[in-house]
C-alpha cells in the first residue's frame, strides 16, 4: 500500500519534533563566563582592618565607577592627604609615597568619624552606610566565588 496524502508526511513530521517547533539556533543560548566586579577583585586583595590609603582610594574609584559617589567620597576622604614640601606649602602625594602606603583599620576611621559628626551634631547617614557596606566588603574577600553557570 501506498500513501501519497502529503498531509499525512506533514503530520509525522510535526509528531517527531516534539514540543518545541522553534529552530535549535534560536533556542540555545551561548554561555558566557561569569565576570568579577572590581569591588569583588578588591575585596579579594583588601583587608579592611589593615589598608592603606592607596586601597582607600582603589575602593572609592570602584565605587564611584559603579555609580555610588556617596559611598565613594567616604573611603576617598581616607586616602586624601597634603605632603609638605618644606618651603610652607604641600603637593598631592604620588602613590609610592610612604603615607599612601601606612596601614590603618577602615573600620576604626569610620567609626571615628562617626562619632566626631555626632559631637557636633552633623549627618552620618554616608558614614553608617559605609561602614554597612564595609562590613559587607570583608566577607564578599573571605568568600570564594560561585560559579552559578556551572
């Protein structure tokens, strides 16, 4: 016996396909590998009680690239300092000078100035959420990575 209905050829094929009737180039998407966010590097490198203000500034120029300028004038304001050049005047330091390079603790700097804008009654909303965000920071270094497209 012989069939020669082409609707019959129409309807096998539709049932062999299955569900999807779109094409497989449409539907199959290329997996891209997942990047780290330059907070995410730092955090990796940075130990909030023991940095410097060369790190102060790496932090601030982070956030303010992610578009937090708030945050970003905190950490900034810690990396800030005039060098005397011995004839009564100062220069911006250069990032191989000593003083960008002593060790501080973040969280002691914000804490302090924390409480010195609360003895003359001024705002510290920027410096709570810096010091949230801080927080937040130490443990984004001591986790590792997830790989979520494994």
């Amino acid at each position: 016996m012989q069939i020669n209905n082409s609707s019959y050829v129409t309807a096998a094929t539709q049932v062999n396909k299955g569900g999807n009737n779109l094409q497989p180039s449409k539907t199959e998407k290329a997996v891209e590998p997942q990047k780290t966010t330059p907070l995410r590097d730092l955090a990796q490198t940075i130990d909030p009680t023991n940095m410097s203000r060369n790190e102060a500034r790496a932090m601030a120029n982070a956030l303010m690239k992610s578009g937090d300028a708030d945050l970003s004038s905190v950490f900034f304001s810690h990396s800030v300092v005039l060098i005397p050049t011995g004839n009564g005047t100062f220069r911006n330091p250069t990032e191989s000078d000593p003083i960008m390079n002593e060790k501080f603790n973040m969280f002691d700097a914000i804490r302090g100035n924390i409480e010195f804008n609360k003895s003359k009654g001024l705002s510290n909303e920027n410096n709570l959420s810096a010091l949230s965000f801080l927080e937040k920071f130490e443990i984004m270094g001591g986790s590792p990575k997830i790989d979520t497209h494994a």
